[in-house]
C-alpha cells in the first residue's frame, strides 16, 4: 500500500521557493498559513484589490492540505 500523497509527489516538480520575510512591510491582510483556507482566501481578497501576505512555514500546500484525502477530483478514484 502507498502512503505517499499522490498531490504532494504529483507537484514535488513545480515546488516555487518565495522569499524569506526580512524587514517590515506593509499589507492590508496577513494570512497565517499558506493551505487550501489560507490560498483560496488570499485569492478572493487579491481580486477585490486587497493587498495580502501569506506566512506560511513550510512548502504552500504541503502539510495538511498536502496530506487529506479529502479532496475529490475525477482523479482520486484512479489512484486508489
């Protein structure tokens, strides 16, 4: 049985680096984790003109959201 997240190894290609926060900046929203929740919310504050920062620690994606099974897509069957 395979225990790797299939939609870890199937992005573990296209992984972005983003730099390190080191000095102050300004921004109208900081989001603290850069998951599904924290993703999909930057997304729509960006679209309505809202200047918006993700922390996250890690990879984007990698940890939780990285790692449920609770996604559904045409292909989640397919892996199984």
């Amino acid at each position: 049985m395979n225990l790797n997240s299939y939609w870890i190894e199937s992005t573990k290609n296209i992984e972005k680096e983003y730099p390190k926060l080191k000095d102050e900046i300004k921004t109208d929203v900081c989001i603290i984790g850069g998951g599904l929740t924290g993703i999909s919310v930057a997304y729509e504050l960006v679209k309505c003109g809202i200047k918006v920062t993700i922390l996250e620690k890690d990879q984007i994606g990698k940890s939780t959201t990285g790692n449920t099974t609770g996604k559904i897509t045409s292909r989640a069957w397919s892996v199984l």
